[in-house]
C-alpha cells in the first residue's frame, strides 16, 4: 500500500505505476520497496489485546445503588476513564459487596 505525496490519499497501481485517483499524481514502481512492505500472510494473530480493568484496585467509593436484582447495597468503588473516540469521560463503577460492574447512564 502507498499513499499519494501530493495530496495523501491512498495510490493504486497500473502496470508498473503508482495512480492516485483523487489527484491523477503518478509515481513509478519500486519491486525492492514494494517487497519490504508487511503482507498479512507472514503475520501471526495473537488475538485481541488484553484490556486492564479500571476499578482493580480502586480504593475510591461513592454512594451509589447496586443495580443487581439479588444485591442492596449503595456503595460502589468507581473509576473514571476517558470514552474511545469521544472526548468525555465514562465513570465505571463495582459493587463493593458482590463485584457487580456497571458504566453510568
């Protein structure tokens, strides 16, 4: 894959050319540049990445209600973590006495 110097979209190739077809910019293929490059076939997938658990080890609580059915306690230890791909935080919280995780509404 290369992407366009002129306005940086993606380039496709033609024969022995790099075409951007945003642009019309041109560019000569290199086979030693094109063979260094990552195919996916010589990678190996180890699975997703492990995710840490936010309220592990928070020493933090707050009056806050269980929502488990079976569970009447109103303290929650709670953490909070920026939301993926926003630009607001998210407060997750634990059930101090039966481990119910939940995010706030």
């Amino acid at each position: 894959m290369r992407f366009c110097d002129e306005c940086g979209s993606m380039m496709h190739t033609e024969g022995d050319t790099w075409l951007c077809r945003s642009c019309e910019n041109e560019e000569s293929r290199d086979s030693q540049a094109e063979a260094a490059m990552a195919i996916q076939d010589g990678q190996r997938d180890d699975g997703a990445p492990d995710v840490a658990d936010a309220t592990q080890g928070s020493t933090e609580t707050m009056q806050e209600p269980c929502p488990a059915d079976d569970c009447d306690s109103d303290r929650a230890y709670y953490e909070m973590l920026p939301k993926p791909g926003g630009s607001y935080e998210v407060r997750l919280f634990t059930c101090v006495e039966c481990g119910h995780k939940w995010r706030e509404s």
